[in-house]
C-alpha cells in the first residue's frame, strides 16, 4: 500500500512538473524566443552533383524520367501513353529553363512552407524550390535503385529538404522523411508539398465537365477543372480525417464534414490518376485549386505538415503557434500513385482504384450483408427538476431495455428479420453523460441486470443484431480508474486537450452556464486499453456486439510525456489494431460514422456520409465512400427521421444500396427538446410506425438484391439524377428531382426510383 502511494504521489510530481515546463515552452513561443530548431549553421553544399537526364528507372507498368535542368521527374504509364510529373508535362515541354520567372510554381517540383520568426512576425510564407534552389542550381539528384532522391538547398530561408520518387509495384511513389528536412537560423520548416503538380491538368473550357478532380470530402466530391467567366481561382484546403481534435478551436466550422478516406484523383479525358496517402496522412493536408485564369492549370496536392500546432486567441484576434521544432519522429510521408485507363477513368474508377488498395495492400475482408433496417435506440438522459425547490435533475428512460425488446418485435416481424439494434447511451448519464464509456455500466432507469439480461437473450434467441455503443474517448469526469486531470491527451501548450460543445447559431463555445460540457480525450497510449474493457462487459452480459460513435471517427494529437503523438501520428494503425483486438475477441464491431482506416477494419459501419461539405468550390456530391465500402461493409446511412429532408435522405440509401436507418426513442417530453442530442424530437417510435414500414416496403426487395454487391459503375444523368451498376448487374436509377425523367430504363418519377 506505501508503495503504491508512493508511485502515485511520484506519478503526479513528474506530471506537475511536466506541466510546469510546458508552460514555460509556451511563454517562450509567445514571446517568440527559442524557436530554432538546430545551433548548427546552415552550409549549402560544396558541390552539385546531378544525374544526366533520362531514363532513371523502369518496370513493366511505369518508366521514370529526370529532367536534370528543371529538375522534374515524370512518369510515363506504359499502357496508356499517359504522363504524369512533377511539372505537367504539356508545359514542361513547351518552355525553356529560361522562362521558370514566368510561372514559379508550375515550374517547381516541390513547395517549402516556413514560419518566419517573431522579429519578422511569425507570418507564414511558401517557397517555391523554383526560385530558391532550381534557378540558383543549388540541388543534388542522386540515383536509386528504383528511382531519383532529390535534395534542395535553399538558401535564402537557410533549409535543406529531400524528396524521394520510386518506382514500386503497380505504382509510382513519393516520400519525404522529416528527419531529412533541416531548418536553420531565423525561419521554421512548417509543411512541404512535394509533388504539386502531379495530379494536375490544364484548365478546360467553361462549362466543361470532360476533366475534374477527385475529393474526398464526407461522401465525396468532385472539382471541375474548366476556366469560369470571371477567370478567379477557386481554392480548397482540408486536412485528411478532419481537423485535429487536439487543436484549440474557438469558432465552429459550419462545413464539417471530413476527408474521409486518405485518397484523391484526377480524370483527364480518356485517363485518370488515383493517389494514395499511404503513409503520413494524419500529418497532411489536401490542397489545390482550379479555374485559375493566372496559372493555368487545376491542381491537386498533399501538403505534409512536419511541425506541431496550435490555435491561440490574444487580443482580440486568432493565431497559429507553432512548435519549436520539426517532429522528426512522425512517420514519412509516403503518397502512391496509380495511373488508370479510359475503362476506369472516372471517379468511379478512382474510388474502386482506392478499394482495391485496400483489400490487396492493408488486408481489408469482406465482413457481412448490409442488414435492411437498422435503429438507432437512445437510451437515456437528464432532465430539468426541483428538489424544495432547489433546481437539479433526474434520470430518465427515453427507451428501456422492456420497450425496445417491443419495438425490436415488431420490426422483426416487419423486415423478415432483417433488422439489427445500435443500443445508444444507456450508460450512465446516457446522452448527457461525462464518465468515459458510460462508467462502463449499462444498468439504471433503462432497467435493470436482470431486465438487460432477458432483453439480450430475446435478440440473440431471434437472431437480431445488437451493438451496445460506448464513447471510449471522451470524458468529462473521472471514471473506472481514469482520471481527466492524470489520463487525458495532452496540446501542444501543455494543457489539457478539450472537445467543446458549441452554440448553433453563434457558432461560438457554449459556456457552462449555457449547459455546455468541456470534455478531455483519453491519452493515446491508454486508448486501447480503455476499449478492450467494453468486451468484459459484454462477455459478463452475453452480447456480442460493440459499437464506438467516437474511436474511429475521432483523430487527435497527444504531447503528454508518456504517450507523445504528435500530429496525430499513427493514429490509423492503432485504431485498427483496437478494433482488431476486439475482434479477436469473438466481438462484431460496428463503427459510428468511421473514418476510412476504421472502416476497413470494422463489421458494421453506421451513420455513413451521404453529402460533401458543400463547398461552393465543390461542383459534385459523389458516393465515393459508398463505392469504396459498399458489398465490403455492412452499412447504412445516416437515420433517415433526423434528415433535413427525410425522402432524399432515404433515396441516398436506394442510390447505393446501403441500408435504412431510423433513430428512435419509445418516449419523448417537450423537455428534451434543450438536449445537445440532434433529433430527438423527430424520433418518437409512434410517430415513425408508419414511416418505417412504408420504406421498408417499398425498398426491401431491391436492397436485398444488393446487399452484399459492391459497385461496379456510378454516373450523373443530371444534376438530379444517378445510376448506378452493381457487380452482380442491378442497376438503380434514383430521382432527386420534382419532374420525371426519362432514360433507358424508362420513367423514373419525381423523387422516386426505378430498378431494372
């Protein structure tokens, strides 16, 4: 017993005094000082050295060729005759080294973004290789055994950054490792583009939708490359898998929706590259523009930030602080690239590029069916009370375990038995609770062990799927042996890293006072252990099921002492292998609304994106997540009752073969309505009987048809109308329109569908 508190009360010495050295960083960052990250002295090298020209590497699929003078590397795909490169090829062809002035970034293989130092503001700047290193010829090239390292020397900001370009297996690769990338004297490498041009092409004419670019954004979009009237570019910027839950953020983001997947294409004509993150993808940043009447050329590009982060707000206004130092101990960045011919180029074709990605080379498998119809059961919450008179609250069921045993029964007998049960916030505190994983308890006004027993027997005996949901990452008051101020992931200020709850219409944090909960994320080094302790529970009640609405679609950064993640590295792998651990655990795993890297490794994947974040420089809505995921992965879409617009909502499941989904409370009272909890109003069992069974039938059977197909071909007939192919030849024609549309299939009736 000494011995242990011993190690406790040293365990909170060390931790304090952690602190305390992380608040003497963070002075030091404000006030600008100490912010190099070496006391060596910059030195360009003696001698440039440089490969001649040509041919640098070749296999069956690919050759590689250095441009020595412009120092651009292209890749030619050997079936097609398509070539792609660090500079496009079209203008790399058609000017001189002389006219590199004219158009800096076209003509650069690489972008080096810096912090300048505080003298000079600690205002962010990009660099061009083009004119700090080609220009000036102060760059090495050196030959691999699968292709080219190039190695810049930029003098002017004192820095030395070296690219890798390889040939390896069916596609053609870029890497830069952190720890090759130098910063000396005043200015900070902050992020490197290293291949910007690669996935590009040259603006189209207005109103041409013949080329586009491939984005990921929730269920994905496109970007038309075509030069518009005004001649304006338009730009876009997003990191991959949302922003980083460890940053500050005082305003929300109306448009929130995720890069979901770490991939991105372009479709030229009759080819279409599709590039992978397959490495550093938590670490970057998707870019580009498009329609540039200046540049030229709509580009797509990966941004890899090689220095940590954070938001501060002084004075009045928002800034970036920066780390002091490059995190030389992230993983390399590593993007594969994969040329595709006219029968794959399209996005649809880009998407099933990224599929098979990640059946060959991340072991992804086939898990089950999609289930018709899945509900979204919300167990409990507080309410408003008085206690003489005193203001407080009180427990109360939205759904017991007795009412949705009834409800299950019915839907049961409805669907064939093709329903399955995400069981949401019966633990303690239910939708307002702050312990990690509901306490790890599932009992209390929602009933009883004895209650919760007999309702698991009732599904496992009827076959119905069931998954319990627990939050394994947030929490707001200490709970089974996690304590926020000890266990809690760590910012780069040294503080506690917290998940607001923010104002609708404000978009501002909402105040305690205002009913708002801060909460902190578990340390990453503790994050598996906090999830493997959902499966002691089911195995003491029998289930075998488990669902997580936060682990795999929360992606966040750790500096705390003893379990340093920097820029949210490795973050993907270690998911999986959670999700993996669970499922060795003869657990079926169901994600809620799942990033990709969870997505491949979980069973069941629920709330799926169906919408973009509707940026005006987001031209299409695309299905690319369910192109990637669907006939894989049992899924569904996001519940059809909460929808803004229910109809459309349930047509985006038609469009995709995903099933339905409802949530749903067997009790509602006007005092949920000051809930956080979106859609609660709108999810009375009473209420949606009719709605249930009226889709249910008019889907059931066309999505039994496509339950396990994965699909083969996506379009837009119109701006209101989508087919869709699947592999075992079902095809869907889906209506989002308010007139009839006539196709080869037929009529297909106002926001209606037709399957042939």
């Amino acid at each position: 017993m000494t011995a242990d508190f011993g190690g406790l009360r040293m365990k909170h010495l060390k931790r304090c005094i952690a602190l305390i050295c992380a608040l003497c960083m963070v002075l030091g960052l404000l006030s600008g000082c100490g912010n190099e990250q070496t006391t060596e002295t910059y030195q360009s090298a003696s001698e440039y050295t440089n490969v001649e020209s040509g041919v640098v590497a070749e296999n069956s699929r690919y050759r590689m060729n250095w441009n020595a003078e412009r120092a651009a590397v292209t890749v030619t795909d050997k079936a097609t005759g398509a070539v792609w490169g660090t500079t496009p090829n079209d203008y790399l062809n058609k000017t001189t080294r002389d006219n590199i002035a004219g158009n800096e970034l076209i003509n650069s293989s690489m972008v080096v973004r810096c912090r300048k130092s505080a003298q000079q503001g600690q205002q962010e700047f990009d660099y061009t290789v083009s004119d700090q290193s080609i220009t000036r010829d102060t760059y090495l090239s050196e030959k691999t055994e699968n292709g080219i390292n190039i190695t810049y020397y930029l003098d002017e900001i004192e820095a030395i950054v070296t690219a890798e370009y390889y040939l390896e297996d069916d596609a053609f690769k870029v890497k830069v490792d952190p720890a090759k990338i130098k910063s000396y004297g005043e200015n900070l490498v902050i992020a490197v583009a290293p291949a910007p041009f690669m996935c590009s092409t040259a603006n189209t004419p207005a109103g041409s939708k013949d080329s586009y670019l491939v984005v990921p954004s929730g269920s994905g979009a496109l970007m038309y490359t075509d030069r518009r009237s005004d001649g304006v570019i338009r730009n876009f910027s997003a990191d991959f898998y949302g922003a980083d839950y460890a940053v500050d953020v005082y305003v929300k983001d109306q448009n929130a929706n995720a890069l979901t997947m770490p991939f991105f294409g372009i479709k030229v004509g009759g080819n279409a590259l599709c590039a992978v993150v397959e490495q550093g993808a938590e670490s970057s940043t998707l870019q580009g523009a498009v329609g540039s009447g200046e540049l030229g050329y709509s580009y797509l590009d990966v941004q890899y930030n090689v220095t940590a982060h954070n938001k501060v707000y002084t004075t009045g206004s928002y800034r970036t602080q920066y780390d002091t130092a490059i995190s030389s101990e992230i993983n390399p960045l590593i993007i594969g690239y994969r040329s595709l011919g006219s029968s794959d180029a399209s996005y649809t074709g880009i998407a099933k590029c990224y599929r098979t990605y990640l059946i060959e080379k991340q072991g992804m498998t086939k898990s089950q069916d999609n289930t018709l119809l899945t509900t979204r059961f919300v167990g409990t919450a507080k309410e408003d009370d008085l206690f003489l008179g005193l203001p407080t609250s009180k427990a109360v069921a939205l759904t017991s375990y007795e009412e949705a045993q009834t409800i299950l029964g019915e839907l049961s007998s409805l669907t064939g038995g093709k329903v399955a049960a995400q069981m949401y916030a019966y633990g303690k505190g239910g939708i307002n609770g702050t312990k990690l994983a509901g306490g790890y308890s599932l009992t209390g006004v929602a009933g009883n062990k004895k209650q919760l027993k007999s309702f698991v027997e009732y599904v496992n005996s009827n076959s119905i799927k069931t998954y319990f949901d627990f939050n394994t990452v947030l929490f707001a008051k200490s709970t089974a042996g996690y304590k926020t101020n000890w266990d809690s992931a760590i910012n780069l200020n040294g503080a506690q890293a917290t998940v607001r709850q923010f104002n609708i219409s404000t978009r501002g944090r909402k105040t305690s006072k205002e009913g708002g909960v801060t909460s902190v994320m578990i340390k990453r080094n503790l994050l598996s252990e906090a999830t493997l302790k959902t499966v002691d529970l089911a195995d003491d009640f029998g289930f075998t099921g488990l669902s997580f609405n936060t682990l795999g679609s929360m992606c966040y950064a750790d500096y705390s002492d003893d379990g340093n993640s920097p820029l949210r590295n490795n973050m993907g792998q270690d998911v999986a292998n959670i999700i993996a651990e669970v499922r060795k655990n003869s657990k079926t795993v169901m994600i809620d609304g799942a990033l990709s890297y969870a997505a491949a490794a979980a069973d069941v994947l629920t709330n799926c994106p169906t919408d973009s974040s509707e940026l005006l420089v987001l031209d299409d809505t695309v299905p690319l997540y369910q192109i990637v995921f669907q006939g894989t992965k049992a899924n569904s879409v996001s519940p059809i009752n909460t929808a803004v617009n229910p109809r459309k909502q349930f047509l985006k499941a038609i469009e995709t073969g995903s099933g339905l989904s409802f949530n749903l409370v067997a009790n509602y009272n006007t005092e949920l309505r000051k809930q956080q909890e979106p859609g609660l109003q709108s999810s009375l069992y009473s209420d949606n009987k009719a709605k249930i069974e009226g889709y249910v039938k008019e889907s059931a059977d066309y999505l039994a048809k496509v339950a396990g197909a994965k699909i083969a071909n996506h379009q837009m007939l119109s701006q209101k109308v989508t087919k869709t192919v699947f592999e075992n030849g079902v095809t869907v024609y889906v209506n989002y329109g308010e007139t009839s549309f006539t196709c080869e299939a037929g009529t297909v009736q106002p926001l209606g569908f037709t399957v042939k």
